[in-house]
C-alpha cells in the first residue's frame, strides 16, 4: 500500500501539535499533547502495516502472500490500551494536584472529623454488640439442658496438666 498522503500530514501535524502542547507547564495541555502523540503514533503504525489483504486466517485455498500482516493490528490495540491508562493515570494528577491547590496553606493536612466520629461510633457499636452476643451465648449454654461429659473433661484436663508439664520442663 503506498501512503495515504492525507494520512502522513496529519500524522505530522498531530506529532507537531502533540509534543508543541505537550512543552507547556499545565497537566492539562500535558494530556491533551499526549493524546494527540498516542493518535498519531496509532496513524504512524497504521501507515507502515503495508497493503491491506485478506484477513490473517489461513484456510485451504489462501495464498500466505495475499493474507495481510496481523502484528501491525496488535501494536494498534497494545498502543491504544496504554495510551487509555496513561490518560487516566494522568487525569488522576490532574484531579489531586487541583484537589490540592483548592485547599491552599492547609496543603494534604484536612482532618475528616466527622469521619472519625463515625469510626468510634461503628467501634463502640460493635463493642456492644460483641457483649451482646456473648451474653446470649451463655444463657444458651445456661439453658441448656445436656450434661457434659465426664470422661471427656477428665481427658481434656490430663492433656492440659500433661501440656503444662512439658512446658515448664522446657524453661528450666
């Protein structure tokens, strides 16, 4: 395929106008340089995929020759995937550096105090709760009408004194 003269100036004009806008010191115009750099850089590669054939599948009866070449198609989508995270990786700056200039000498130094209510409230709440559940489950175990058994604590217990003894033995 020979060049779309079209295509190449404005690949040229949108690399000019990109890395002129992307020289200014606000993030904003950094943005919208690189934008404009990552759309012609998708051109440039668009460009030099060479000419267009059948679709990448080789099937019985297709010549290799006449199938056009996939890769340029992957680099076209690799570069628009990290061109969008790169924009919103830079409209994430943008957003916390006027975030910050909003709130002039008090810098990053905000305290959310009606936050921190609301975390000692929820803490105490669950406090409450906790106790709450607790009582109940002793009352269940209060209630209740089995009888434990015997042999079973006896052996609890042997382990216990058995355990205790091997741990004492080991800090002498």
């Amino acid at each position: 395929m020979t060049a779309s003269l079209t295509l190449v100036v404005l690949m040229a004009v949108l690399f000019g106008a990109g890395i002129s806008i992307m020289l200014e010191r606000s993030l904003t115009r950094v943005l919208i340089g690189f934008l404009l750099v990552g759309n012609a850089v998708n051109i440039l590669i668009y460009l030099m995929s060479g000419a267009p054939g059948l679709a990448p599948i080789l099937g019985v009866g297709v010549d290799p020759d006449e199938i056009s070449d996939p890769l340029p198609q992957a680099f076209v989508l690799t570069a628009i995937v990290i061109n969008l995270g790169i924009t919103a990786f830079m409209l994430a700056l943008i957003y916390r550096s006027w975030w910050l200039a909003q709130l002039g000498t008090k810098g990053d130094l905000v305290d959310d105090e009606e936050e921190d209510v609301q975390d000692a409230e929820e803490a105490a709440d669950l406090i409450r709760s906790s106790a709450a559940d607790d009582a109940a489950i002793q009352e269940i175990i209060d209630a209740s009408d089995e009888e434990p058994d015997e042999a079973l604590e006896e052996e609890l217990e042997l382990e216990a004194s058995a355990r205790d003894r091997s741990e004492g033995g080991d800090d002498r």
